[in-house]
C-alpha cells in the first residue's frame, strides 16, 4: 500500500512540472507582473523566469514529450529571457546624451555589448528597440566630440547587421547622417563611415541603396564624399544589375555621366571605374543614353570606354 502511494506521488509530481510552452510563458508573464519573492524583495525579468523554468528544462518533461516539443519549450523560454531583460537593458538609452563625453561613451559601449549579445537579437529587431537605438545613435554620431562620433558609427553599423533591413524613412536617415561623417576632417571618423556604409549595403534591398546613394551623390559637392559614394556604387551596381536590370541606366550612370568634368582628379578616377562597369554591364547601350553630352565630355567617355 505505501509503494503504491509512493508511485502515485510521483506520477503526480512529474505530471505537475509537465508544461506546454504557452503555460511556461503564462505563468511567467504572472510572475513578472507580480514583480517581488516572498519576502517581498524585488526580482529581476531573469530571475522570475528562471523560477519557474529551471524544473522543465532540466530534464523532468515526462516521456510524453517528444524531443520537438522541448525544443519548441526551449526556445519559448529563450525569447522570453530575453524580452524580460529588454526594458532593463535598454533603458540606459535616454541618459546616453547627458553628462560629458566619458559619459556617453560608457553608455555607447554598454549598447555595443548588447548588440554583440546572441540572446538580445529577437528584440534588438522589434520596432521599438529599432527606433529608440536609432534615434540615439544618429545623434551621437552627429556628436561635438570626435571619439563619440566614432564608437557611434562604429556601433551603428554592427547594430544594422543584426537588425537587418530597416524601413526607407530610417534608411534616409542614416545615409544622411552618414554622409555629413564622409566629409569630416577625422580619417577615422570617415572610416567608420564607410564602414557603416558597407554594412547598409549588405543587409538592404540592393536596388533601394544605389537609388538613394544616388540621390546623395547628386546633391553632394564635397569630393571626399563625392569619391566614396562612387565607390559605394561600383560596389553595389553588379547585384543591383542582377536584381533589376534597369537600375544601372535609371539611377547609376545618370549620376555618373555628371562627373566626367569634375575639377578633381580622385573623383574622376572613381568615377572612370563607375563608368566602365556601367559599359560592362549595359553594353553599347551607354552611348545612346549619353548622347545628349556636349562635345568634350562625350569624347572623354568614348577614349575611357575604348581603352
């Protein structure tokens, strides 16, 4: 009679800790909003769900449970960890533009360490996160000073990797900001630029960056601008042709053809390279579009072309 009792409580048990993934994140959702222990001391998101979770994951999911639905249990307390540390940990952001320049650093390095943190990624991309990182960001790197500018780029562009693609209305933000640091007299400052233009151009729609980087490079009069705009071009224009033919002859050479005059010898340099790939790429058709050239500029695109 006592074994029976024994395995009855058992069954019990086991039974008690057998939960589904919803369960799990209800009752932690319970938790959270209760927001204390039982002494009535304060826990943080991690504890709370740590509390209730450690016995499903360690192992007591009864043998009803494939090794799917533990998979699924996991990865359903994974984001639910991480969304519980999501206000903690990015709620430093408002105070990253108060104090001085040691200040904002510190709090640029923190946001650094969570981009870099595998188990904030599904929250780093909600659209609450993505604009309020943003929108400090695009202001530190419009920083007085210099070393601000350069984390903030720096963090910027590892933060737009993990994000992925952002919407067209932040997208001209940044290149906006962007372009202003490609005309900075710091080499670093400008590095960083370019840096973060290189990973805009890996994550975002190939066609919506060269149309947009165009647009800048026609509105540019700064060389060092002018020249790593082209570069970005030269970059991009042979994904972009593949994705929509047309978008060399619509947005690239139009841009392009401007700068077979320019003053400057580096940007006609960069802009010979940009030219020639238009000609590989669209073939003769590059002569009828630059018909309308006068004389001299129309000469210099055929010697460069032959050549």
């Amino acid at each position: 009679k006592v074994r029976m009792q024994n395995e009855a409580s058992r069954e019990s048990n086991v039974s008690r800790v057998t939960l589904t993934p919803g369960e799990i994140c209800q009752q932690a959702g319970s938790m959270r909003k209760k927001g204390s222990n039982d002494i009535g001391q304060p826990q943080t998101g991690t504890d709370l769900l740590e509390s209730t979770c450690t016995d499903a994951l360690s192992g007591t999911v009864t043998s009803n449970g494939s090794s799917g639905s533990i998979n699924t249990l996991r990865h359903c307390v994974t984001r639910r960890l991480s969304s519980l540390q999501y206000p903690e940990a990015l709620g430093f952001l408002t105070s990253i533009g108060d104090g001085d320049w040691k200040l904002r650093i510190s709090g640029l390095q923190k946001l650094l360490d969570i981009v870099r943190s595998p188990e904030m990624i599904l929250d780093l991309r909600e659209e609450r996160a993505v604009n309020l990182i943003m929108d400090c960001l695009l202001s530190r790197c419009l920083d007085q000073n210099q070393k601000v500018v350069v984390i903030a780029l720096q963090v910027l562009g590892e933060f737009l990797l993990v994000v992925g693609s952002i919407p067209t209305i932040a997208l001209v933000r940044v290149l906006g900001v962007l372009v202003t640091s490609l005309a900075a007299s710091s080499t670093v400052v400008v590095k960083e630029a370019q840096n973060t233009l290189d990973a805009i151009r890996e994550v975002e729609d190939c066609v919506q960056f060269v149309a947009h980087v165009t647009q800048h490079l026609s509105n540019s009069s700064h060389h060092r601008v002018k020249v790593n705009l082209l570069s970005q071009l030269y970059n991009a224009m042979e994904l972009a042709h593949s994705q929509d033919p047309d978008s060399v002859s619509k947005y690239i050479l139009p841009a392009s053809l401007r700068f077979l005059a320019d003053p400057r010898s580096d940007v006609r340099l960069e802009n010979n390279r940009v030219l020639t790939r238009c000609h590989t790429l669209i073939g003769d058709a590059i002569y009828h579009q630059s018909a309308s050239l006068p004389p001299l500029q129309a000469q210099r695109l055929s010697d460069l072309l032959e050549d």
